[in-house]
C-alpha cells in the first residue's frame, strides 16, 4: 500500500508541475498577444493622424486608408481571438 502511496503522490505533483509549466507559458503568450495589438493600434492610429492631418505632407485616400484600418482589424482580432481560444480552452 505505501508503494502506491507514493506514486499517486508523485503523479500528483508532476500533474502540479506540468499545471505551472503550462500557466507560465499561457501568461507569456498572451502577453505577446497584447504587445502585438497595442503596436497594431498604434500604427494604424499613425497613418490616420498623419493622413488626417496632413502631416509632413502624408495623405492617404479615404479608400484605402478604410481598407488599412478595417482589413487590418479584422485580421488582428481575428488572429488574436484565434489564439486566445486555443491558448485559454480546456481539453474535454
């Protein structure tokens, strides 16, 4: 009975240690994930200040500066919603 004590106990802690490992690594994750899109949001409010404003003579027509901005976000959230569900789903 003490044999099987002790590998019950020893599963238990590798099912803790692979628990953490893998906690770490979805926390490191979506980090990256949130670095991407706030350098995402970042760009594109660029090209809209910098067209909208005209500045340093840097005009986008309103054509593709709604196609950067609208295909952009679409792709980025997509792709972001797309790892976050694999990343923060459960196995059944």
């Amino acid at each position: 009975m003490p044999e099987q004590a002790r590998r019950a106990d020893e599963k238990t802690q590798a099912d803790i240690n692979a628990e953490t490992t893998e906690t770490a690594l979805r926390r490191l994750y979506a980090n990256r994930i949130l670095r991407f899109l706030e350098i995402y949001g970042l760009v594109v409010a660029t090209f809209t200040a910098l067209s909208g404003f005209g500045l340093w003579g840097f005009k986008m027509q309103s054509q593709t500066l709604i196609t950067l901005v609208g295909s952009t976000a679409v792709a980025a959230i997509g792709l972001a919603g797309f790892i976050v569900k694999g990343l923060f789903s459960r196995p059944q």
